[in-house]
C-alpha cells in the first residue's frame, strides 16, 4: 500500500508537501487545481517501469499509452527549466523481504521502502537524472540508504543504518546515467541482489496502481470476450464486463460487504447494484451458445423486464466500471478514481462511499486483500456518507484520509481535513462544496425584492 506521495514542481504543483495516504484517501476542491495532476504522474511512473522496450528515463506517454502528458518541458511547474522534477513515493511492502548482498552483513530484513527522485532538463529540454535514493526500513525503522547521484557519477553510495553503522562506496561500471528512474546503475564486477531486488519490487508497486478517468465509456450492447482475463477494467472502464467474465471464469469469490459470506463475483456487482438502488438483478450473458460477444441485462426493479445496459440511463454505464474496478483489483492493490460520482444522483453518490468503504475492508479466500483506494471527488454527498460511516463505526477514522486542494494566487496548496472518530471535521475548509448559504441568502433576498416590486406595480395599476 502507498504511505507517502509528494511531487515537486510538476504541473500546478510547485512542492505538494508529504501527502500521507490511507487505505481510503480523498481529495477534494476546486477545479483545475491539480488534484489530476497527483495520480497522472503516478501513471506515468507505472507506464515507464512497464514498458518493455525502448526503456525511457521517464516516459509521458504518447496516442498509444496509459496516458499521455506531452514532453517533459510541458509537465514542469510554470514551465521552470532551472528546477528539478522530484517525487517521493513510499509503500509498505505485502510482505517482509530480505535483502542479499549487502556489504558484509547478513541478509537485511525490509517492510517498507521509499523512493526519492530527481530529475532535471538538459540542454535539450530532455529529462536527465540528477539522484535516486532508496531508503528501506523495517517496522518503522532505517535499515539501509542507497544513493546515486550524477555529481558523483562514478560510485554509490551505501549507508546501513542496521544492525550496525556502515558506509561504504560502490564503483560504478560505466559513468552512463540509468535509463530508468528507479533502476540504480550497475557496479563493477559486482552482481548485487538488493539492487536488483530494490528495482524489482518498485516495478511491481507501480504495476498494482490502477486508474479509471473521469469520462468512462459509454454503454454498448454488446462486449467482446475471447477468455483473457484483463489486468484492469481499463483507462475509460472499457474492461468492466471482461473483467466480470474474466472473474466469474476464475471462480473468484469475495466477501463484498463486512458480515457478508463470500460470493461469486457478479453476485457480488449485482448485490451493490441493489443497495444502491439501481437495479434489482444484473447479469453479463452471451449473445448466443459459444459466442464470444455477450450483453450486460438488467432489471430496474421486481417488476420490471430485463433490458440492456445500452437502454438504460447513462449513469449506471459510469458507475459499472466503479464498480467492478474496485473489487476486480488484485489484493495489494492501488485504485485511483477520477470523480466517480459523475452523472449519477444523489442518492448514488452517498452509496459510492459505502462501495469504497467495502472495497478496502473486502477479502478473498478468507484473506484481506488490502486494497487501497484513492479519489478525487466533488460530491458533498459522498463525504456525508463518509463521514455517517466514520461515526458509526463502520470505518474507522485511521483508516480514512481528506485532503482539500485549493489555489492561493498562482500557487496550488493542500490542506490535510482533520476527521475524528465521530466522523466530524475540524478545520472545515471556506467554500469546500461552494458558498451554499450566500445562495440561499441572496435567493431570499431576491424574492423579496421582486414580490415588493410586484406588490408595488399591483398598486400602480389598481
């Protein structure tokens, strides 16, 4: 699970200061402030550890990526050449590892790890790497501190914290920089484990992170399948019924609210489409016997007919691939979601709380899947929800984190909602959800104004 995110001027981020994260992490505010900007470097990171050819120090992206944010000048804050682009990302690791080869002592055991980058534009307004350090620790705890940096391109530098201290250089092989942010170059002569292992395990963290846009595709009436089972519903949620087959062809099932036996995953979609009001039954079939196109059905209500998902309103075509995304997810997970609420009511919006909530409380197996969910929203219906569940019990403050993004002049800023165990809000941001009450008092204001008008034009005319 991510613990800590921070970005330096990147896009409206000028420094975003250590952005803690938890099992559920919320970002709301203004728009066109940058909360995007948090997750779509997080994409971009997840896509250069993935590619498999062409390796890239940082690679943007172009028409065919995950995501595609123009050159590396164009994501600089103010488009600030004289300063580096920097991140720091940290996660727990699933489970406890042991680094191999580290100087002369045995091997170190390892729980968490963070990843500090530095990246600076050359002559040519490319990215050059400037430093990587990798700092591992176990149950809170420094173990060991790895750094290469390009003003010192010959060696790395060793600093074991634990069991005992030792700091040490490594000669390098070769003074060419790494190709890729987290790869630290190799040493000479020297085929060292807890490189590679300190390289591998931030390929797989990245590899866990998923997003789903904003904009979701649209209902269609009908899906393909050919029997892959997708790594995620897909950028634009284009995967979700793929995903569902993929699931139920796994056999896979989870618990999908708490007090609740595990159950097969469609069961498991179909049960939240009914908490939610949105339909009584659902189902993904084939279109015919051995066909690989299929239809999404569903029933509005008890006494409704089955019909397509196609005929039906566009907000459950939105809220689907939610949905599926949240519970599809493998355990350990990271789910980014961009304004789920969209095109949906009210009432729906609340319900999404509740989803999440059972999406990181969830297991399967009669295990925890540990997924972490992360979202930027705008519903304040959502976060009364939220905050309902909060003080109830049902999810315990901990386990939760707010943030409210905002702009101050040019610059975008962050602030950290203080939420208690009785779900309340201590430093309530102005204007969070918009100015409610001037409305409302400028509205009375108003009609007040136009039945003396009113009255008054009566009198002229009697």
């Amino acid at each position: 699970m991510l613990t800590s995110w921070r970005v330096k001027n990147f896009k409206a981020w000028r420094d975003s200061g250590a952005i803690q994260l938890a099992p559920l992490t919320v970002f709301f505010g203004e728009n066109s402030v940058g909360k995007s900007s948090l997750g779509q470097l997080l994409l971009a990171l997840k896509q250069t550890a993935a590619a498999s050819t062409s390796p890239q120090l940082l690679h943007f992206g172009d028409a065919q990526s995950l995501i595609d944010l123009g050159s590396f000048a164009q994501n600089l804050h103010h488009g600030n050449l004289s300063e580096p682009l920097s991140f720091e990302l940290q996660w727990q690791l699933p489970q406890v590892i042991h680094l191999q080869g580290v100087a002369q002592q045995s091997a170190i055991a390892v729980d968490a790890l963070r990843l500090d980058v530095s990246i600076v534009a050359d002559a040519d307004q490319q990215p050059r790497l400037q430093s990587i350090c990798y700092t591992a620790s176990h149950q809170d705890q420094v173990q060991l501190r790895v750094t290469y940096n390009s003003e010192q391109p010959d060696a790395l530098q060793v600093q074991v914290e634990q069991p005992q201290v030792q700091s040490y250089s490594l000669a390098l092989a070769d003074v060419a920089s790494p190709t890729r942010f987290y790869q630290l170059p190799a040493v000479q002569q020297l085929d060292l484990e807890f490189m590679q292992a300190l390289a591998a395990q931030t390929e797989s963290v990245l590899a866990d992170v998923h997003a789903l846009a904003a904009l979701r595709d649209g209902p269609k009436r009908r899906y393909t399948w050919t029997g892959a089972a997708p790594e995620s519903v897909g950028r634009a949620g284009q995967d979700a019924a793929a995903a569902i087959l993929a699931a139920t062809a796994q056999q896979r099932h989870l618990q999908f609210a708490a007090g609740q036996p595990e159950q097969p995953f469609a069961q498991g979609i179909a049960y939240w489409l009914q908490q939610m009001g949105v339909a009584s039954d659902f189902s993904v079939r084939p279109v015919a016997d051995h066909s690989d196109e299929y239809q999404v059905l569903l029933t509005s209500h008890a006494a409704a007919c089955e019909v397509n998902l196609a005929d039906l309103g566009f907000g459950i075509s939105q809220l689907l691939p939610v949905m599926v995304q949240v519970f599809y997810a493998q355990p350990n997970s990271t789910v980014w979601l961009e304004q789920p609420e969209i095109h949906l009511h009210s009432h729906v919006q609340a319900g999404l709380a509740d989803v999440l909530i059972a999406g990181t409380q969830a297991q399967e197996n009669g295990q925890a899947r540990n997924v972490q969910i992360i979202v930027e929203s705008h519903s304040e219906h959502f976060l009364n929800r939220l905050q309902r569940r909060i003080a109830e019990g049902v999810i315990s403050h901990t386990d939760v984190a707010l943030y409210f993004c905002s702009r101050n002049g040019t610059q975008t800023q962050i602030e950290a909602l203080n939420v208690d165990t009785y779900g309340e809000i201590a430093n309530w941001p102005e204007n969070l959800f918009g100015d409610e009450m001037t409305d409302i008092a400028a509205r009375a204001m108003a009609a007040v104004k136009r039945k003396r008008e009113h009255a008054q034009a009566g009198t002229q005319n009697a």
